[in-house]
C-alpha cells in the first residue's frame, strides 16, 4: 500500500490503518462517532494526502478547461475555485474535481485519489493547441482543518485575516506557522474549514503545528470513517457511489454544476437530451422506517419489485437516526414515498426525504 507523509504520525496516535484504494490510511483514532462529534462542535484535521493535484497550463488553458469540464470556469476571478463534475461523451462521470484559478493560463485542479491515473489520462488524451498537462500529486500534502472553530485555530498561525477569504476561494504562498501554503476555504464535511496543500516533506511538522494550536479548542485528527459521515449527512456526493460512468451529474442532482448555456463541453449532447426527455433515475434521500441500517448496494424495492440499490447508508451522528442516499426509478423519488430496503433478506420500511439531512454551515 502506498503511504501519505503522514504514516508515522497516524502510528504514534494509534489510528487504526485500512487499505482505502490502495493506500494505508486511518479510518479512525478515538472512534468515528467522538471525531465526527468533535468537528460538528469544535475542529477535526484529516490527512487527505492521498488525494490528486493535476496542473493545466499554456495560452489555451481556459478554453480547454471549458471544453472538459461541465462548470463554466471563464466566470471565475484569480483566486476563486469551482466544484465541477468531468464527464465522457455519453454524460458519465469521469470525476468531480475542485477547480484552482490562478490566471487564465494557469489553473490546479483536485481529483479523486482512486482516480489520479485515469483522470490524468482522460485529461492528456483531451488537449489541444497551446496546454500542457501534469501529475504533480507526489509534490503536494494536503491537511483539511474542519469545523466551527477551524478559523480560530488556524488563525493564531498566519497572519493574513481569514475572515477575509471567502467561501471557495484560496491564498497562495500564506505563511502558515514556519512553512509556505495554499490556503483554500473548502471542504468535504458541511462546516467551515480550510484545505492547505504543500511542500509534501514539511507535511509531519505542520501537522503538529495545527494540532497543538488546536488544542485548547476542541481539535482531534480525524479519520476517513468520520469524513464519510459527514459528507453523507452533507449529501455531498462521493465518486464510485452517487456518481460514476454510469451516473450522469442530472441523476446525481448536482444540475447547477453542468452549465448547459455554454458554447460545449464533453458529455454536452448526452445530457441536454437526457434533460430533454426526462429523468429516468435519481439519487433521492430516505429514512429508515423499521430497525435497520441501510448500506452501499442494497437493494430498493416498491411494488415487489426492486427500483433501484442504496448508494450510501448509515447511521447518522448528527440526526441520530439511520439514512440513506439511494439511486432509483424517477417516479418513486416523491418525498413522502414509502419504499422499502432489503437488509440481510429482509424487507424493511422506508421513506423518501429531503436530501439535506444537514444544514451546511459554510461561511458566507
């Protein structure tokens, strides 16, 4: 397994390793329950070193960008970032991607870290005129400081004012502590926060760094099982389970993502018509009715029949309840509807509601 720079820090604090696509990564130090709670209520740091960072540069970048992704990116100032899914031709997802703008001619873009290698290769086969594409995911760490007391941590180890950095925008080259970072304001939990990427060797000092200006304020290193319940009860969705090549970005519900005004873009043609004739499928949100916990790929059923599979379920910290997200026929996607999920051959009730299990708490 390949391991983030962060390997042996994860060992002195007795984080309990996994294999998670292919890399030793903690699921959990205290527990996923107490370090999800922790940055609901105060600030939880998360080794995302794993994830990938590809740069497009040259006199084309934008147009090319324009071309490969489904968000309109010429809208963006310098500084400013924007989620957008990739697709293939037929509306499939590619990845969803965070999108770092620089200048017109030079841009970061954050991929999935299952997806390094095949994104950077859709991306390759993809240009043209004056663009030049790299991996440089080996160069970058990345920490991510989530929670309402993220900004006051951080705050006491830069000296830019971090209430002046907005909601999806970053800062480049910010004196954090002793070293030199991007930092963004962004995140994967639902709360306010911080992603800081950086020179991968200085990756353990600062990592100490945040957590001992964090200790007065509630700050715990927080595993991967506490970044997917607080993404799923965000209703963020995670590449492989809401979407994927099968799942178009309208079935997902991330439409405000894909911006059919545009000239064109890959996937364009797929998804006007899919739009044009309805959908067939969505991602729908549901409660679990009957005792049970709902999980990846179980099935949906209705009218004795199965609708659809479970796309992410859980029991919820936050709500205290048991949640799902769940891929199914259009017609059952009514809030309200009853369905049912089948837990270890059981059929057990279920009923559809809002997807927004979570207020998000972003900084506006």
């Amino acid at each position: 397994m390949k391991t983030t720079p962060l390997y042996e820090k994860h060992m002195e604090l007795n984080g309990k390793i996994i294999d998670f696509g292919g890399w030793a990564l903690p699921v959990e130090y205290s527990g996923i329950i107490p370090e999800h709670e922790a940055v609901r209520n105060a600030a939880g740091l998360f080794d995302v070193s794993h994830m990938g960072e590809i740069t497009v540069k040259g006199q084309d970048a934008e147009k090319y960008l324009q071309m490969v992704v489904t968000n309109d990116i010429s809208v963006l100032s310098e500084g400013q970032i924007a989620y957008t899914p990739m697709c293939y031709t037929d509306g499939g997802v590619v990845d969803d991607l965070l999108v770092y703008k620089y200048s017109c001619t030079d841009y970061l873009l954050v991929v999935n870290a299952s997806n390094i290698q095949k994104d950077f290769q859709w991306l390759e086969s993809q240009t043209f005129g004056d663009v030049q594409v790299s991996n440089v995911s080996d160069e970058y760490a990345q920490l991510a400081l989530q929670g309402p007391r993220a900004q006051d941590i951080l705050q006491k180890l830069v000296v830019i004012d971090l209430d002046e950095l907005e909601f999806y925008h970053f800062a480049d080259n910010v004196k954090v502590g002793e070293f030199r970072v991007l930092v963004s304001r962004t995140g994967y939990t639902g709360e306010d926060g911080f992603e800081l990427y950086f020179d991968a060797k200085d990756a353990p000092k600062l990592w100490d760094a945040i957590l001992e200006a964090g200790k007065d304020e509630g700050l715990v290193p927080a595993g991967l099982g506490a970044r997917d319940t607080l993404r799923f009860e965000a209703a963020l969705p995670l590449y492989g389970q809401e979407i994927d090549k099968d799942i178009t970005p309208l079935e997902a519900g991330l439409g405000f993502f894909v911006k059919m005004g545009k000239e064109n873009f890959i996937g364009k043609e797929a998804l006007e018509k899919q739009k044009a004739e309805g959908l067939k499928r969505k991602v729908v949100g549901f409660e679990m009715v009957d005792r049970g916990i709902p999980r990846s790929h179980y099935e949906v059923m209705a009218d004795s029949r199965k609708i659809g599979y479970v796309t992410t379920g859980s029991y919820s910290p936050t709500l205290k309840k048991n949640i799902g997200l769940a891929l199914i026929e259009a017609e059952y996607a009514k809030e309200g509807t009853e369905i049912e999920i089948l837990i270890r051959n059981k059929s057990l009730k279920a009923k559809i509601i809002k997807k927004t299990f979570y207020t998000k708490k972003y900084k506006k």
